[in-house]
C-alpha cells in the first residue's frame, strides 16, 4: 500500500469524526451555549448543506491548481474550522467552525479519490479509492462514541481539538507521503490488461463538459438515490430498534457500531470487486441494500434478525462507493468537478431520503416504513444503474468512455 494512501486514510478519517461526533456532543454544546436542541442541530444539518455547497465551489475555484497542493489547502481549512469550533466563545462561531470545517468536505474526498487512484495501476483503482474511504467508514463506527466519550469525560472542546491534532497530522502526511504531481498525468496511462485511466480534465470549461456526458449523470443519479435509500432508513433507524425491535435506547449505540462494521467491510469487499467487474459488483451490492431494506421492514421485531440486517445494510450500503466513484471519474474524464459532485449528489440523497422518510411516519405507518421507503428508492437506483451498465456496453458509450 502506498503511503500516501495512508495519509489520506487519515485525512479522511479526521473529516469523518467531525461530521459524526458532534451528534454524541449535542447536548453538552446546547447547554453550554444556552441554546435549544433545535439550534444545536444547525451544527448538524449546517455542515451537511455546506458539505454539498463546498463539494462544488472549491474544486471548481481549485481547477487549475494541482491537486496535492489544494488537498492540504483543503486539509488546513479543516484543521482551522475545528480550530474555531474549539475555542468558540459563542454559538454563532461555533456554527461559523462547522461551515469552514464542511467546507473542505466534498472536494477531499473528490480530489482525494482521483490521487489515490494515480497512486496505484489502474486495475487496482477502486481498491485504492476504498483504502482512503475506509478512514471515513472507521470514523462512523467510531465518530458518535469517541464524542460521547471524550465529551464527558473531558468536555465537548477536547474532542475538537484531538480531530484539530487528527488533522495536523494528516496534512504533515499528505504533504510528506502523496507524491508531487500525483493525479496530475495529462495522457491516459494503460496496463498490460488493456485498462486505461482518464488523463485528468484541464481547467474549469473542461471540467464542466465532463457534464455532457449521460454515463456521468446516471451514475450521479444512482449515487443519490442509494444514499437517499439507506440513509433515509438509517435516520429512523434508532426508533425502529426500540419501538418495534424491543432493544432498550442504551443498546442503540452498539447496534450503530455493527452498522458501522458493516460498512468498513462493504467498502473494502466493493473495491475489490469493482476491480473485477464493476457494472456488475454496482448492480449486486444496489440490489442487495434493497432486499436488505425490504426483509430488515419484514423482521424488524426479530431482535437477533435486526442485528444481522443492520450489519448487513451497512455492508451492502458502502460496497458501491468506491465503484461509482471510480465510474463517474472515468466517464468525466479524470474531472474533479465530477467526482466532487458524487459526494453532493450522496448528500443529496441523504436529505432527501430522510424526508420521505419522515414524511412516511408522519402519515402514521409506522416506524418501519422508512425501511420501506428506502428499499423503494434503492430498487429506482438499480434500475438506474442496470440502464447505465447496458448503455456503457453500446458502441457509442464505448467511444465517449475512450475518447
């Protein structure tokens, strides 16, 4: 393993904690700044609208620029976000700390996957991209726990600056360990195997015609919407355990980290199997979330059954992002701009999916129905990327995906 690739594990594992472990916190933020629950979870909903706003803003603005030198901008707007976000004396700065802090988001992760992948021969790219996404997989299983944790142990400002120290070092180690000039080749390389990796779009009016094609906005469509189903299930998922499953609240925090387990597996399984077929390994794990999300609405008293699917959710939930990132970035041409709109489109779907969610319940279905409801919108995105495969192999998408 490269050990670039360890740095920008780092790098996203640091952005991960402090998108989960304020949820551990909240209570403790609302009552030292003397503000409603309510208010306390702008710091939530705040972060995930600037995540989608930053995604685009700051790779297009960065187009030009190479890309180690804007990941450690990008790593050091981090570390200043969480900075402000630990000395804040007020809310309105502790809010201003999550905003700079989100900003960074999307554009890591977009940037970040396309380094990782020049980091590695191009049949083992979705690998690569799955070793640096298993630091944001890690931080869910850890994110909400560690905060509770340190929080009350330490207070809720001592979480924030061991992610600020998370993510010093990861911009120490992305500086010293990811090559100059990673992802910056300028012609497609191929392997003996006859794959090829895209030679990277030049500049903002390239980046945006990496947007004509229809491969691109399928897979962006598919993002969405198996983010929209899972997490649109995930949001609820709390209540379903105790008011159908029979667990009590203490037992939620374990039952999130066998969630959490399951994506740390599913995202490794994907990436190895994205590399074999990655149409096909996009098609299955889709279709295994919505048999999941569909059988986890039937069982869902089934305390031992419950247990299983959650894990199961987890695994199959995360095996296609290591997949549908390297897709989206190979029919954009190596487009930054294109693989940061990946991560927009997932936050997309994440609040989409939380409202029908929501909706669902309000009208009095019950606390399986966002399952559900998510196993309906996971069964659109198969169909979604069942056309983009079949699409992909006419000869008119083969000569687009080449040229």
């Amino acid at each position: 393993m490269p050990s670039g690739l360890v740095a920008l594990a780092l790098g996203g594992f640091g952005i991960g904690l402090t998108e989960f472990l304020i949820a551990g916190l909240l209570p403790q933020v609302a009552s030292s700044f003397v503000v409603s629950e309510a208010a306390a979870g702008w710091l939530i909903s705040g972060y995930a609208l600037s995540v989608a706003v930053g995604a685009i803003a700051l790779t297009a603005a960065t187009a030009r620029l190479p890309r180690k030198a804007v990941l450690v901008g990008l790593v050091a707007l981090f570390v200043v976000g969480n900075l402000l976000s630990a000395v804040a004396p007020s809310y309105p700065v502790m809010l201003l700390g999550r905003i700079v802090a989100a900003l960074c988001h999307g554009s890591f992760f977009g940037i970040g996957s396309l380094v990782a992948r020049s980091l590695v021969a191009p049949e083992k790219k979705s690998r690569a991209v799955a070793v640096m996404f298993a630091g944001l997989t890690l931080a869910n299983v850890l994110g909400v726990p560690f905060g509770a944790l340190v929080g009350e142990r330490w207070g809720w400002r001592a979480a924030f600056w061991a992610v600020t120290a998370i993510g010093v070092l990861a911009l120490a180690g992305i500086a010293a360990l990811v090559p100059d000039g990673a992802g910056e080749t300028r012609s497609p390389t191929v392997t003996v195997t006859g794959q090829s990796d895209p030679a990277p779009a030049d500049g903002l009016r390239a980046q945006f015609r990496a947007f004509r094609s229809w491969q691109v906005w399928l897979t962006l469509t598919a993002t969405a919407l198996s983010y929209g189903g899972m997490f649109g299930a995930f949001s609820y998922i709390a209540y379903t355990f105790t008011e159908v499953g029979g667990f009590s609240p203490t037992d939620v925090a374990w039952l999130l980290m066998v969630y959490g387990v399951g994506l740390v597996v599913g995202n490794l399984v994907g990436g190895r199997a994205a590399d074999h077929d990655r149409d096909r390994a996009l098609v299955l794990a889709l279709l295994g979330l919505a048999i999941t999300l569909a059988v986890f609405g039937l069982l869902a008293a089934n305390a031992t059954a419950s247990v299983v699917l959650v894990f199961l959710m987890g695994l199959f939930g995360f095996a296609s992002v290591p997949g549908m990132i390297t897709r989206v970035t190979d029919f954009a041409h190596g487009a930054a701009l294109a693989a940061s709109a990946n991560v927009s489109a997932s936050n997309i779907g994440n609040a989409l999916g939380a409202w029908l969610g929501g909706l669902a319940i309000t009208a009095g279905l019950g606390y399986t129905a966002p399952l559900y409801v998510g196993a309906g919108i996971v069964l659109i995105s198969v169909i979604v990327m069942a056309v983009a495969a079949r699409r992909a192999k006419s000869p008119a998408q083969h000569a687009e995906h080449c040229m």
